[in-house]
C-alpha cells in the first residue's frame, strides 16, 4: 500500500514499518516531557520523535533514559508511530558525520519494534564524505532511516541540493532532515524549493526539529515530519565561537492559528487588548475551551507554559487535519497550504494596524514565493 504522496513522488511500496508514518505530524519532544506529550499525540495521525537531551548526562546515560521513556509508552498503551532520536549531532560535543552508528543504540531500537533512527553525527558544509557515509552504512542496515544533520549550505546553492539529492537517491534509503540555523532556517533565501526538491525525490523523506512549516513540507510531499515542542527543537542551533549549539528559552509563546506563528503571550495579550473582537483572539480547542487566547497571559508559570504548550500543538494537530483530509489529491493539499499562508500574512498586517511589532514572519513569504500558482503544476508532477 502506498499513499498519494508516495504515489506522486515515485517511490516504490513503503517498508511494512513506515506505513503508520505516512502523512503523520509528530511531535518532538526531549525524553523527560514525553509522558505529557504523548497524550497529546494520542490521536490519528500524530505520533512522537522522543529525542536525547545531554545536558549532563554522559552519551549512555541520555540514550538510556530515551530508551526507557519509550518503552514504558508501549508498555503502556501507546500506539502512534514513534521514533527515538539520540541527538548526537547537537550541541557543543556533537559527533561529526562519519562517527559510528553505535550497536546497542540499533539494537534497542529493534527490540521495541521501531524503526531504526541512525544516530548520526553532523554533516558540516561541503562534507559529501559524511554524507555518503551516512547514507551507505543507514542502507547496510536495511531497515534504518537515514538521519542527515545539515549544515544549511546543503539547501542553500543549487550545487549543493542536487548533489545531496543525488547521494540520496543513489543510496535508496529512507532520510529523515535536520536543518542547522540560528532561528527558522525556512525563513531564508532558497531553502524552501530546495526543500521541495528534496522532497519529490525517489525516496521517502521526513523533515524533523522544524516548526509551523512541518505543515507546509507534509502538505508538499514529506512521508512525516515533526513539529517540536520547544524552540530548541524547533531547528538545530549551530556551534558558536564561545561553544553552545543551544539557545536559552525564549519567552513563553503560543500558535495564533490564523497567523501560523508562535506570538509570546505578553504580545498576544497587548493586541488582543488593543481589538478585543477580533476573532484571532477565540479559540476552541480542548486546552482553552474557547477562552480567548489573551487570558493565557494572567496564569502564574508554570501553569501558563503548560496551557500555551498544550494549546499550540493541539492547534498544529488540528491544523494539519484541515490542510490534508482524507481522499485530498497533492494539488488541493498545496494551494490549501498556500492560501493559510496567504492569509496568516494578511492577519499579521490586520493586527498591525492596531498594534506595533508584528510583522509577517519571513518563512510566509518564503513559502508563497516557492508556491506561486504558476508553478504548482511543475511541483505535483
């Protein structure tokens, strides 16, 4: 059985082990919040990336915890599609490319059931070496999805993408991306038709850590991807002079659905304040019960994050069953990915005109600049 993306795409019949995979928003989450997060993941169409946070911890000590959480989900009735990401191409120790996949990791991978994640190490600008690497030993495996940690640049030249595109469809194995930039690398200049090259390639192909725009790349092709849970998962933060591959919090945020954007509550607050009626403010999922957004505001931390976490990924899940219901033909699922943003862009300047700062974000454009109706017959081909 194959589904419409993998039909339109070209790739053959996906493995027995992927199918609950297709067409799913996940959600990405470090092991420690996977419990709360799983019940939000209980439905069709959603699943988890339960994903290493190190910290401390020694390499073993954070797999293990990852592992555990995992297992304990099963064993508890969890049965949305599921993967364990051990991370080691982040932060400041990040193992590079052609590191080895570590046995055990696999094994317990296996033991649960999964699909096996590889735990690759960071693919740096120019390293085809890496990536070959990656790819080659993911395909030995015959049952691994290749994780590929990438520097920017592979999305940024023309050059670059098909050459990644190439190692990729000669390797003949499932990938799942990760995109290293200091904030919302689909914000920037080409990143967004590379990524939609890559994603009409001849294998199946997950985009992880991403944000509001997970929509965007299932409704352009992606197998699955995965929205994460903290701004920290939400794209991986390069290594700077000073050491890091993180970021601290920012502030507590929140989706405003029409907007297709995480607002800080403060800020939500200030313009609701400023037009009351406006309809942006009501929300009807099940975490606000159509109190109107602006009220996150006045909860005390932590219940404040815990109400605005909730909210924003219900609001993605729902999202995501509006722009792909069932039976929809790729061409339908495009232009209604591009028409949300057309109309999250217009929001912006709506509550602009009653407030200051709030300024389309630039992934919008970036994404209607890629989908211009011109051009959706060449992307569904």
């Amino acid at each position: 059985m194959t589904s419409g993306n993998a039909a339109k795409r070209g790739y053959g019949p996906l493995p027995e082990h992927l199918h609950a995979f297709q067409e799913a928003l996940l959600l990405q989450c470090f092991s420690g919040e996977a419990l709360d997060v799983s019940r939000l993941a209980h439905r069709d169409n959603a699943g988890l990336v339960i994903t290493a946070k190190r910290g401390n911890l020694r390499p073993g000590e954070a797999l293990s915890q990852v592992y555990r959480v995992g297992r304990h989900l099963q064993r508890t009735g969890f049965e949305q599609p599921m993967l364990l990401d051990a991370a080691r191409y982040s932060g400041a120790n990040r193992v590079n490319a052609q590191a080895p996949f570590d046995g055990t990791w696999i094994s317990r991978q296996r033991e649960l059931g999964l699909p096996v994640l590889t735990d690759s190490g960071y693919i740096g600008e120019g390293d085809e070496a890496g990536l070959r690497s990656i790819l080659s030993r993911a395909a030995e495996l015959k049952d691994a999805i290749a994780l590929l940690p990438l520097h920017l640049s592979w999305l940024r030249s023309a050059t670059a993408r098909e050459t990644l595109v190439s190692r990729v469809e000669e390797a003949g194995v499932p990938v799942a991306v990760v995109l290293e930039y200091a904030s919302d690398p689909l914000s920037l200049k080409n990143v967004v038709p590379s990524l939609l090259r890559l994603l009409t390639c001849s294998v199946p192909v997950m985009l992880l850590r991403c944000d509001v725009s997970a929509l965007g790349a299932l409704c352009t092709g992606a197998l699955a991807a995965a929205v994460g849970t903290s701004t920290s998962l939400r794209h991986l933060y390069p290594i700077t002079d000073g050491g890091g591959g993180g970021a601290q919090e920012a502030q507590i945020a929140a989706i405003v659905r029409e907007c297709l954007s995480y607002i800080s509550v403060d800020k939500i607050a200030l313009a609701a304040q400023a037009d009351p009626d406006d309809m942006l403010w009501q929300c009807a999922c099940e975490s606000c019960r159509t109190r109107p957004l602006s009220m996150l505001a006045i909860h005390p931390w932590p219940d404040q994050a815990r109400l605005a976490f909730c909210h924003s990924l219900e609001t993605l899940l729902d999202l995501r069953d509006h722009l792909l219901p069932p039976g929809s033909t790729a061409a339908s699922r495009i232009e209604s990915w591009r028409a949300l943003c057309q109309n999250a862009q217009f929001r912006h300047l709506d509550v602009e005109s009653t407030t200051d700062k709030w300024d389309p974000p630039a992934f919008l454009g970036r994404w209607l600049d890629a989908l211009e109706p011109a051009t959706l017959q060449e992307r569904v081909r």
